[in-house]
C-alpha cells in the first residue's frame, strides 16, 4: 500500500501520459499536444492569445505547437476578420476525429482506472480531490474546458 500521496498521483499521471501518447502516436499526435487540440475543440474561433493564456503556456512555445498542429493537419489559422494581425484558430476534419479521440481517452481511463469503485466513492474521490485543489489555488489553473465532455 502506498503511503504517498504524491507517489501515488505521480504514477498515476505517468500511468496517463503512457496511455494517452500510445494511442494519440497512432494517429499522429503528441501527448504534448493534446491540450492544445482539446482547447481549440471546445472554443472553435479562439485566438492564440487566449489559447495560450488558459493554458497558462508562453506565447511561443504555444505558437510552435500551433504550427505542429497546422502541419499535421489538424488545425486551421484562420485570418481574424476584426483585426487582420491576429488569427482565428479552428480544428479540421481530422483535427475533429483528434478531438474525439482525446475525449474518449478520458472517459476510457477514468473508466479504466475506476472500475473498482462504487458511484459514491467515484463522487467521494473527485470531491476530495477538488477540494484540494481549492485549497491550493489550483482551480484556476484547470479551467473549465478540461471538465468532461
């Protein structure tokens, strides 16, 4: 049994990014990426700027992953109509499929990783868990667009 919390969210998160970049490969994305996609997924039209504010990423290396995204064709920049400097960004087809994909990833392992609890104790660690975060300030830095679909 393990003693440690934070041992125990470690593995957890090591346990997720194993996953998640196992079956995103297939497809041709990164691991790295996908909260990006997700964002874009969830606020078609955004700007970079917002982008890469809510995700709390500097403006270059959210520019660099947006040109990844671009190339493997998931993503679009699109001219913003209001202010020819700035772009609109837009998933394509595929990056939809991507999307999709991102989303069922959760749902799989949570599903997965859950199994073994009853629904009460499912509500019983996210509430926990939440409420840790709220203690520490981190509920602002997993916005609202990471809830479940």
């Amino acid at each position: 049994m393990f003693s440690s919390f934070s041992l125990v969210i470690t593995l957890l998160r090591r346990e997720f990014q194993e996953y998640c970049t196992q079956r995103l490969g297939e497809i041709g994305l990164s691991q790295g990426l996908m909260f990006f996609l997700i964002y874009v997924g969830k606020h078609p039209g955004c700007t970079p700027g917002a982008l890469a504010q809510a995700l709390r990423m500097d403006g270059g290396h959210t520019a660099r992953s947006l040109t990844k995204l671009e190339q493997g064709g998931f993503l679009q920049q699109m001219p913003n109509p209001r202010d020819r400097r700035a772009h609109l960004l837009r998933l394509t087809p595929q990056g939809e499929q991507a999307f999709a994909l991102c989303r069922d990833l959760f749902r799989q392992w949570d599903e997965t990783r859950l199994q073994g609890l009853d629904p009460g104790e499912r509500q019983q660690l996210l509430a926990l868990l939440q409420k840790l975060m709220l203690r520490t300030g981190g509920d602002s830095h997993v916005p609202n667009h990471f809830s479940a679909p």
